[in-house]
C-alpha cells in the first residue's frame, strides 16, 4: 500500500494548502466581496443581501419559476463578479450557504422517513412551486458553461457550488444530488455582449442539450444558475431537462436583474 491510498499525501496536502492560504491571509488580508469589508469573504450585511426570494416566470411552455436570493444590483452584483469573473473560489462556500437556505424555503420534501421540512411550513405558499408531494429526491443540476467560458475562468462554476449546496442540504434532511448532465455546445459571444431577450433566446437556442437522462420522474429537478437576466438560459435548460425526462423542474439562481417597466 503506497502512501497515496493511505490518504497521508492528500491530508498533506490539504494541510500545505491551508497553511498557504492562513500565510496569504496574512500578508494580504482579503475583504468582502461585495462592499470590501476587512477579513470578511461575504459580511454579515452582504449576506443578507441574499437572503431574499425574488420570483422570475421562464418563458417555457407551463408554468415554471426561478427563485433568486437576490438582485443583481450594488454590493450583490459586485460579489458575483468577484466570484465569477475574478476568480475569488472562496465565495463558494458563501453562496453555497445562501442557496441552501433558498432551497430551503422553496422545496417542500415528503419523505418515507420524515415529514415536510420546519421552514417550509413556515413559509407562504410561493407562486409557480410544483406540486412534489411523494417526491423522494431533489436533484441540483448546474447550468452549463460553454467551452470557451470555461477555459477562460478554469472551471465550471456551478459544479462546485452545486456540490457544496447539495452537501448542506443532506445536512439538513433534504436528500440531494448533484446531476450535470446539461451541456451548451456551439454557442459564439458572451451572453452580456447579447442585447435583448429574442437575440438571447437565438444565441443558445437548440445549443442545450443533456447527456444523459433523469432517473427518478418523481425527483424534483432544480437548475441552478448564477445570474437570471431573461430567462432564456434556463427556460432553455428547462426544456432540455423535459426531454430527458424530468418532471418537475423549478429554477435556483444567486440572483436576478431587477425588472424594468
């Protein structure tokens, strides 16, 4: 048995990492994301700032929703840009945090072994919410990244975020996992340098696609997202996700841009 399988390299280097990361902390105190308050990943304030439920209807064919933690404005906005354009990985376990807690009040699992979740009873009924009683597993499917994107910020930066969303969620009851099965292949341009929802919905239009199939139709199917702008995207991974079988599908997004009359 190598030193490999006895776990002791990676517990190394694990520990390399952290002491690395504690000397770097050290020499150059980092600040909050969104408002660059000293020693914070995300402050108590900007935290706060998601831990709304903000609803946004899909243009897809029956009634499907979005919920976001926020708007996508001020210190919110700056965040996720830190974290998606500037490679600041340790909003991670932040956002994660504050996904699970949406998660929370928007899933309502009726399990063999337990009742429904303490906060959703808690909570109003939220509009365009499936109907998931007898559901026994939720499923956290990241939105695609195109090729190109990923190449430029070295990572898919849902997968992760999905991952740590699904492992508070277990934490709290809520049987989870992750399912990247959606794929968006083709597609030329940023989404930011596309105007409009038509221009939106052509640019990606038939470039979703899922890889393999939803296992258990009585899952509920979350897609999650970091920005919802129009809704195409997800509308667009919503109908992928139907035709691999998913049932009931709702949205998941950090936040949403504010809607303009």
């Amino acid at each position: 048995m190598n030193m490999f399988d006895m776990g002791i390299i990676p517990t190394m280097a694990r520990t390399l990492r952290t002491l690395a990361l504690g000397f770097r902390d050290l020499l150059l105190p980092r600040g909050c994301a969104g408002c660059d308050a000293p020693d914070e990943v995300l402050c108590p304030r900007c935290v706060a700032r998601f831990d709304g439920a903000h609803i946004r209807s899909l243009p897809v064919k029956g009634k499907t929703c979005c919920y976001a933690c926020a708007r996508y404005e001020g210190a919110s906005r700056r965040a996720i840009l830190a974290w998606k354009d500037h490679g600041d990985e340790e909003c991670d376990g932040a956002f994660a945090c504050c996904l699970a807690r949406l998660a929370l009040k928007v899933i309502k699992v009726i399990d063999t072994n337990q009742t429904a979740i303490d906060d959703v009873q808690a909570m109003p009924q939220i509009a365009g919410m499936p109907d998931i009683r007898g559901m026994r597993d939720v499923l956290l499917v990241p939105a695609p990244s195109s090729p190109a994107s990923m190449r430029r910020r070295g990572r898919w930066q849902m997968a992760p975020l999905a991952k740590r969303t699904a492992r508070m969620l277990n934490d709290s009851g809520v049987r989870t996992r992750v399912c990247p099965i959606l794929r968006l292949e083709g597609v030329r341009g940023r989404s930011v340098q596309t105007s409009g929802s038509l221009a939106r919905s052509k640019r990606i239009q038939g470039h979703v696609r899922a890889v393999g199939a939803i296992d258990d139709e009585s899952a509920l199917v979350v897609i999650m997202d970091d920005i919802v702008t129009t809704g195409t995207t997800m509308g667009q991974c919503v109908t992928a996700l139907r035709a691999a079988g998913a049932r009931h599908v709702v949205g998941l997004a950090l936040a949403c841009t504010p809607v303009r009359r």
